[in-house]
C-alpha cells in the first residue's frame, strides 16, 4: 500500500466515483497491490518478510504485510 504521506490519485478517484453512485460514508480509499505466493513449509515468516522488504515492495514509497493462509 502506497505509505499515508504518498498521494493516491487512484484512490481518491474511486472515492469521487462512490459517491456520484451514491455510496455514501466512505471517508478515504488507498489503493494499493497485492501478490499471493505460494510456499512449501521450509518457507518460514522471516523469508516471506525478506521477500516483500527486499524484492516485492518499493519501501520508499509503500508499506506491506505478510499474511499466511492456510489451505
């Protein structure tokens, strides 16, 4: 997700468009990516963490967080 402090102008586009639709309450959108890996379990969390940090994530710019789903 791009970091609070970084204009989102996608964002604030589909806010304008909500409520021209007539969506009302919605104060704010951030928009953002999402990548989904698939891991075997000699992965562990610290990995997944270094990949998003290091590989998947402009950390100037954008935030993340790593989720694990179970099947």
């Amino acid at each position: 997700m791009p970091k609070a402090e970084i204009l989102d102008p996608q964002g604030q586009a589909i806010v304008g468009a909500l409520g021209r639709l007539g969506f009302a309450g919605v104060a704010d959108v951030r928009q953002g990516k999402r990548f989904e890996l698939e891991v075997d379990d000699t992965v562990d969390d610290a990995a997944l963490e270094r990949i998003a940090e290091e590989l998947l994530t402009n950390t100037v710019i954008e935030n993340f967080a790593v989720h694990r789903v179970a099947d």
